[in-house]
C-alpha cells in the first residue's frame, strides 16, 4: 500500500466541512487517481461542540491552529479560516516551517502576503496551492498556471465576485434600485461579514491581484489595484446600457501595458451578446488572453461548499500525484515588480449626464469632449424631467486623462446639473 | 543550469510547426516557467524540403518517425502527425519502448488504441498527454483530470467539432441549406480531407470517448458511442427549433447511468439562451459537471496552429514540471469495461413531421403518442403546402424505446407522409 497522503483542516466552516465530506464519501475514487489513500488526520477550528453534521471521532483535534500546523501526522496544512492577519496567517506561516505543503483558499492572506509566504515556501521546497481562492470551482489556477503555460499572457478579465453579478442582474430583471437589492442580499446571506469587501470590490480585487501575478511573472500587488464598487450603479444606467446593447459588470481586468501593470476591479460595460454579458446571477467567469490559445473563457460557480472544497481537493490531489510548482507559475525570486499603470489602454466610455433646459446646452458639451480630443459614437438624449434632460454618450476610444479633462470641462459649461456618469466600456 | 527537457517533433503541419515557434519565441518564459530549458532535439516529417516559415537548421532532421522516436537525444515523442495506424501507431508505440513520454493531438489514435498505448507507457512508467486532442487550445482534460479530481463525475457533454458548430450557425444566419453550406465549408479547407469524420461526428466522437473514460474511470470505448452527424439537419429544423427558443447543436453526451455509460454525439436541442446555445461558429464548448463543483463551462477555439500548440506546450511542460500522472487520470490497469448503455436518461424529443390533408389526422397522431405513453408539451401546425402540413411537437420526457414505438405507430396511422424528424432535447 503506498504511503497515504494526511491532511490537517484548519477551519471546519462550510468550505471545511465540505473537504471532509469528500475524503469520507470519495476515499476509494480519490486512492485510485491519486495512487495513495488521501486522509485527515487532524482538523482544528474555533468551537469543538458545534454540530457540524459531520463525523470527524476519527480526527485529533486542536483547538489552536498552529499547533495543527505542527503536528507531525500532517504532510499539507489545508487552510480554509479566512482572514489576512492573526491565526491564519501564523498558521500558514508556522505549517512552513515546520515542513508542510500548504492548500489555502484565501485570497486576502495571499494577496496581501503571497509573496513573502511563497518565497518562504519555495525556500523550504513546500508548495502553496490555492486554487480555491480565486472563482471557487473553476479550475482558473490551474489553467493559467499550467494549461496555458506555453503562452505569453496578454490579458485576464473576469466577473468573479458572484455576489456583486447577483445584485446587477437581480436589479436589472426586478427593475429594483440598488440598495433595496443590497438589503436583500444582505438579509438572505449572501454577503460577507463586512459586505464592502463584496461591493466594494476588495474580495474580487484580491482574486484579480492573484491571477494578474501569475499571467505577467510579477510580485502579487493588491494595492496596485484600482478599485471601485458597484455601489453608485442605478438601475438607470442598467436599462439604459441595455438600450444601447451592453450589460453592467463588475469586471476585473488585468493586462500588461508599455506603462506597466494595469489592474482594475471596477464597473464595466461588456457587448450584452459576449459571454461575459450573458453571464447572469451568482456564477463567476473568467476570460484567459494568450498569444497562442487566443481566448478562453472558463464559467462555474465561484462559492459554495461543493465547488470550493472541489478546488481545495484538486490541490490536494495535485499534491498526492507529486506535481511540485512554485505559487505563482515560476519560483518567487524571479517575480519582478511591476510598475503600476492606471488604466493606461485607450477605451470607449458610456456617459450619463443631466443637461440643463439651456439654449445651446448639448452643443457646449459635445464641444467640451471635442476639445479633449474625444469623438462621439452614439448619443441619446431624454425628454427632460423638470428642469434636466438625461444625456446618454458612447465615446469612441480615448484616454482616462482625455475623458477626466472633459468631465472636468463638463462643469465649467454650465450646462451640466450634478456629477455625470462615466463607466469603461471593455472590448471582450 | 538544469537539465533541459528535450523534444523530438513528429510532424511539421501546421500544428508542428505552432510548436516550433513557441519554442523559439518563448524560450526564456518557458525555462523560467519550467524551471529548465525546453528544447527541440530533432524533428520529423514527410518532406524535409518544404517550405514552413520557421528555421529547423538547429535540429536533427528523421524521414522515419519510428527513427525520431528511437533518439537518445529526446525525452519527449510529440506526435502531431495524425492517423490511427501505420505511422502515428507505431512511432508512439515505439517511443514508448525506447522510454520516451509522449504528447499527442492524436485523438483517432487514443480513441481506438488509448488502452493499450496507455497499459504499456504505464508498464514502461511513462506517461502519455493528450490535451490537444480534445477541443483545440481549452484545458479540458487538465481540468478534468487534475481540477475536478475530488468529484465523481455526472456528466460530460460538449461542442467538440468546430466545423459542425460553424455550418449549423452559418446555416441559421444566413438561412442557407445545408448543403450549400456544407459545400462552402469545404471549399474554404474548413473541413478534413474526409468531411465524414466532421459532419459524422466521428471527430468529435472520439474526444467524446476520451473524456468520458477519464470522467468514469472507464476504458476508452469509442465503438460505443452512439453516433449521428448533421446531415439531415434542415433548415427547417433550425428555424423551426429557433421558434420554440432552441438552437441544434451536434452535441456530445456521456453519462454514467444504472444500466451502463451512455456514450452520445448527435444533433440536440438546447435552449438558446443556455450557453451552448449561445455558442456561434468555429468555436469549442465542454461543460464539465461533478457532484461537488456542479457545473463547469469551458470555452475556447477548438482547432488551429496556435490553440492546438498552445495545449501540447501545457502538456510540455506539465512533464518538465515533473507532473507524472496515468493517461486517463488512474492506472489503465484500473479502468472498467463499462457495458454500454444506449441513451437511457429520458428527455423530452422534438418531432417534426408532415401530417396528410385527412380528416382526423392530427388526432390519430396524438393517440399513437399517447398509446406510447408519450405526452405531449406543446404543438404546433401549420398550413398545408400542397397535400401536407408540418406539425411540430416538443413531448414531454420519454424514454428511446417509447419513442421508438411512436415513430413506428406513425407510419401505421396513413396519415403521416415521409419519415418523421426527432431530436432530442437535452438538459443543459
């Protein structure tokens, strides 16, 4: 009988309670593709007597999880408490150490301290696999990592907050406002702790940060992620780039410029016919760019006990069949520091604004966007409700300084009533 | 520096060639990547002579691909030739003696000798790599065999045949039969030599085949798929398909099932607005479904130079990287003979038929569906066009063999004229 190979679980939530099931309910499939029985040994988590609606009698317990990480019956320390500081972190930290390969999904610990813990592993020849942490089950690591290694990587983009895809797409069917759908969500649970990390984009924006690392060869750079939430959509701006053929996304994009690494996590218009707009509900999507595959799009549920423990499992699998890689693609020391480009790829914009009843008004902003260099496509404008009439613009491609000059313009005609809206239109 | 891993090419088509200049381009990222060089040793072809556009002076040149294999001077046999027999057959075969891993986009040659190919490099403790035969550039069988690993598999189903997807959507758009359409593919070069083995689905057969031995640990069987090309699809079909909110798709199914494997490729319905109904043209679509990640969609171009290099350099470098894995997920000694299960899942069918200009007929036709225990969901007639009229019908879910019984009691009612048309509806 080969040697098995012993799991320690920190963290017995959903996610944890899931891993469990599979190694009980799927023990003789998982021997027979791993080639050695995969076990649990022993599993730690904040409260022993919660009813968990699992067995785990078979298991040492500890109740703190770095001497989990410690024990000598364990060979890979499977991280599912979440949290980027505190035991999670010395956890993970402290398995290292002491010789264990890691499995994690969490993408807060690694976005934040990813590079530090690899280089920490791949010094001490321990892997850290982290499937999981970015859009659940899809195997999107993996792909990026190995599948689509022969490629030089040109761009990745994905809608991999499903929650924030739940409240875009719920306010667009029910024709509901943005804050009657978040307090819906937020009362069904589908929202996490502190839900700005969900609608402010954090979560996704560490996901992004991951995969940007691995697709560009550089250090994981959260902070160089431009962030913006979906909490300033109205349901206006979904019906009315409806009309003009796209749907509203919190899109993360990622692609290396001549100016460097642009990241953005940020409401985006896709073509409502791409796969990206037809994308509705809680699933995530992510689109992989390389000079050879062209584009692949990988869709699946990106949370959930099922699809996340699936994505722990295949690590750990991965780990039972001896594939031994470095974190992020290529081993830590050679991850170079990218240069931070804000959105330096000329795009077209969506712009909404609310022109004032004034004669001449729609001239002296077509003239404030000539001025900036920026040509119209298509323009739409409103019956006026009291004294503003909404304007809808679809620019031709330009710069985010060009545009930001002709936003600040727009103030100076005095035509213009409030802040307009203006939201990137990505070509997928 | 590490020990470089060495390639002998068989075969400098276009796939070859998309190889070669990988390797030439992305020398540093693959070595950074792989932690060693990757490197071509030699490379084989029928005529040395012929002009590719890539220099091959830096590599040993073969005539005999049996000779390639034989080299002391490869690690890996890449076979990109094509063709079950004769000289794909025996050069892999000979690789394999001479202790070589292989990487192919040979899916005839798996699909009918997988097993054995796969009992001797395990016996030889080599592994064989497969993705490129099965939907071009995505990663299906890594995420498959690697990513899902902790989920038994409920279903695999997939457009596999880029050429089949483009003639039925080019058929739809432009409303073009097809045999027009079939003609333009051909004389675009869209189609194999032998167009049988597209517009037959035998092509995508044997990816099938391929899949659902990984997915249900089964020896690939591709006698055992049920096959139907596209054929007989009509435009009719399509439009009246498209009125009822389907798209026809040649549709890939294997499932495990109580009475056996059900292996399908043939026609389907599936609703337009799912996303393998929203798939257009040339391009790939697996959906992968597991008990624990539910279901997965992967996306991507299915053919051409850079897709299909791109996965036999995933493959590639899966092996520099040190991934050793058995061909089909757990050793080939392990897989069942799984008996063959010929569509045994019920589905509801759409019938078109053409009902004769006779008092009663529509009811005689209800009644035979009914005598066959086949209810009905929805119906349609339209006008008669000369002595007959097209009646549609979506039923309900039945089984085959109650279909069967149907179709025969048609002919037996004297009011049905020419054979009726049913394809199934599958659930996606």
């Amino acid at each position: 009988m080969m040697t098995p190979l012993r799991l320690g679980i920190a963290g017995l939530g959903t996610v944890g309670v899931g891993i469990v099931k599979i190694v009980q309910q799927h023990a003789d499939l998982l021997e027979k593709r791993a080639g050695r029985p995969i076990v649990i040994s022993a599993v730690s988590a904040r409260s022993k007597f919660k009813n968990r609606n699992v067995d785990l009698s078979a298991y040492a317990w500890e109740d703190d999880p770095i001497n989990l990480a410690k024990r000598d019956d364990i060979d890979v320390f499977v991280e599912v408490m979440g949290g980027h500081e505190g035991p999670a972190k010395d956890a993970t930290a402290a398995a290292i150490i002491a010789g264990k390969d890691i499995v994690t999904a969490n993408k807060a610990l690694l976005a934040i301290h990813g590079q530090a813990l690899a280089e920490s592993a791949e010094a001490a020849d321990r892997v850290i696999r982290f499937e999981a942490a970015v859009a659940g089950g899809i195997p999107v690591v993996k792909s990026l990592t190995e599948g689509l290694a022969g490629n030089e990587i040109t761009r990745v983009m994905g809608v991999m907050n499903g929650s924030c895809n739940y409240i875009l797409t719920r306010m667009e069917n029910a024709g509901l406002s943005y804050e009657d759908v978040f307090e819906e969500a937020n009362s069904l649970g589908y929202l996490e702790a502190d839900p700005e990390l969900d609608v402010g984009g954090i979560d996704a924006g560490h996901k992004l940060a991951l995969l940007a690392s691995i697709a560009f060869g550089t250090q994981v750079d959260f902070d160089a992620v431009e962030l913006e939430g979906i909490g300033a959509i109205t349901i206006d701006d979904i019906h009315q780039a409806a009309d003009m053929g796209y749907k509203i996304k919190l899109l993360g994009v990622a692609q290396m410029t001549g100016r460097g690494l642009e990241q953005r996590m940020s409401p985006c218009l896709v073509p409502d016919t791409s796969p990206l707009g037809q994308l509705e509900g809680g699933t995530n999507m992510v689109v992989l760019e390389g000079d050879a595959v062209g584009q692949i799009v990988l869709r699946g549920a990106g949370a959930g006990e099922g699809p996340t423990a699936s994505a722990v499992m295949g690590d750990v699998m991965d780990i039972a069949r001896g594939l031994r890689i470095s974190t992020f693609g290529q081993p830590a020391n050679t991850l170079r520091q990218a240069r931070a480009a804000r959105a330096a790829v000329p795009a077209p914009y969506y712009l909404r604004l609310q022109l004032l009843d004034k004669p001449g008004a729609l001239a002296k902003v077509a003239h404030a966007l000539g001025e900036a260099g920026i040509s119209i496509d298509r323009m739409r404008q409103y019956g006026h409700h009291d004294t503003a009439a909404p304007v809808l613009i679809v620019t031709h491609k330009t710069t985010r300084t060009a545009l930001e000059d002709a936003l600040a313009d727009f103030t100076n005609t005095g035509v213009v009533s409030g802040a307009p809206v203006a939201i990137r239109i990505e070509e997928v």
